[in-house]
C-alpha cells in the first residue's frame, strides 16, 4: 500500500487531545472505583455479546471482503501509528460509527452502510479515524460505560435513577469533550480539513441524494451564528439546555474547532516533524470549564 499521507510515526494522544477532553478525563479518574467497576465487572459480558452480536450479524472487513474500506483503515491505522483493530460494516438504515475497546484484547470498529452510503472514500477514511481516535486516546473504558448509563437509565428504581442520571450527566460531559479529540485525530489522519468539516455536515443535514449539493463553505458560516448567541447570558443557557443530553457536541461547533486547529501551530507542528516527541499544546482559553457546546 502506498501511504499518501505524512506518517506521524510515534505520535502519542496527548499532542493532539483537546484541552476539554484532558480536563473532563482527569475529572473522571477522580471518581473512586469507576475504572475497576467498569474494566472487571462488566468488560468480560460486553466484550462478548458484542463480539458475538458482530461476527453474527455484521460483516468484517479485510483484504478479500471490502478490500476498499481496508485500505483506508491501513492507512489512516499508519498516519496515527495505532494498531489496526478490525473493522465490521453493519446494516443500519441511522448514519453513525462505534468504537469497542473494553479491555484492549480484540477492540473493533463498526460502521452502518447508511454512513457509507453517504460518504465520499476521503469521508469515509475520516470517520475510520475519529473512531481510530478514541483507541489512541483510550477512550474505551468511559465510551462503555456511557452507553450502558443511556441503556440502563429508564431501567432503575428511583434512588438509582437519581444516582444514575447523575453520572449520566457527567459521562456525557466528558463524552462530548472527548469527541473534539477524535475529530482532531480524523484531521491528522486526512491531512485536509474541509474533508473533517464535510461529514460534519453531512452528518447534520445530508442524505445519498441531498449530500452532493451541500455547501461546506455556507455550513462553516453557520458557525458564527451560533457563536453570536452565547453574547447573551440566556444565549449561554439555552446552548447548555440544548447539549445536556447529547453524546456529540453540535455539528456547526465541530466544525468550527477543526477550522480553528487546523490553522494553528500544534496542528502543523505535528504534521512537520515525521518522528515525534513530546510537543505540549499551549494552554487554551476554553479550560478551567467544561464549556463544549
């Protein structure tokens, strides 16, 4: 395979992780026996029934089965210098990716065809790489348990819906900071940032048939719009109401912070050196607060 991108070859996740991302994690690490309850009580069962759920009903791509999405899991697998995890193609009529890495022994990508379907190869291999993002930033054991809160809330007694929604709250919070590190790692591994910038678009508003009519540049200009409203301290509010329960921070704001990092010095820094060290990110304005929205 010809590799078209620069190789960042020893690249490590805390030179590209997003100030909010490093600051909603630490936070969580604080949290007594939640990685231990999580790793050891239920990794083992979601490991397997997950395992089990895609080698039945989805299917795996390699060399001889999708050898097209392979490539571009080998590649983007390269640029990030992370390890291939396998990666299955399900049929799902919603647009969206996981990632499963639980215990590290057999983590695995899954992407539904309406995503596919939707996608240029470029997009495509951006979308293999947020996902590639959150193994390199070991992302896995918290993406679990996020999903098993969301799953699990209505399913409780009321103290223990009380309890659960607010580590619900808070998984979510982190969960939303964490994609800004994954939409980075999608950047590196394209090296194009209008390519990061159009799934986010086609995420928001885009179909088969409506998705090569888009306008990446009107889309950008949305941004500013949204900005606008947080002039206002009610302006604030409602963008907290409106976030609170979502897992992805808004697409408009996504694409933004990419526009925004892809234009700053870490980001090429990282692209210039093809054997990395440690490279510290300036400290942003935006930590001391879980402002993601």
């Amino acid at each position: 395979m010809t590799l078209s991108k620069t190789p960042l070859i020893g690249l490590k996740a805390d030179q590209f992780r997003h100030p909010l991302d490093q600051e909603a994690t630490q936070a969580l690490k604080q949290l007594p026996g939640l990685d231990l309850l999580v790793r050891n009580l239920l990794g083992s069962l979601a490991e397997q029934v997950l395992y089990l759920n895609n080698i039945a009903s989805s299917v795996l791509v390699g060399e001889n089965q999708l050898p097209h999405l392979y490539h571009l899991l080998q590649e983007a697998s390269q640029v990030l210098d992370v390890e291939p995890p396998q990666l299955y193609v399900q049929q799902n009529p919603v647009p969206n990716a996981y990632t499963f890495a639980m215990r590290g022994k057999q983590p695995f990508i899954v992407l539904h065809t309406s995503l596919i379907e939707m996608l240029t190869p470029e997009e495509i291999q951006a979308v293999i790489a947020h996902e590639l993002g959150h193994l390199k930033c070991e992302h896995g054991v918290y993406l679990t348990l996020a999903n098993l809160l969301v799953l699990a809330s209505g399913l409780l007694p009321t103290w223990g819906t009380v309890v659960a929604q607010s580590l619900q709250e808070r998984m979510l919070a982190w969960l939303r900071c964490a994609e800004f590190s994954c939409d980075r790692a999608a950047l590196l591994a394209t090296q194009n940032p209008r390519v990061v910038m159009s799934v986010l678009m086609k995420l928001a508003g885009g179909s088969p048939s409506l998705a090569p009519q888009l306008n990446l540049d009107a889309f950008i200009a949305q941004a500013k719009a949204y900005d606008a409203i947080s002039e206002s301290e009610f302006g604030q509010l409602l963008k907290a109401a409106q976030t609170a329960q979502l897992t992805h921070p808004v697409p408009v704001l996504r694409a933004r912070e990419i526009d925004h990092w892809a234009s700053s010095q870490n980001y090429q820094g990282l692209l210039e050196k093809p054997t990395l060290g440690y490279n510290g990110e300036a400290k942003s304005k935006v930590t001391g607060k879980w402002r993601n929205w």
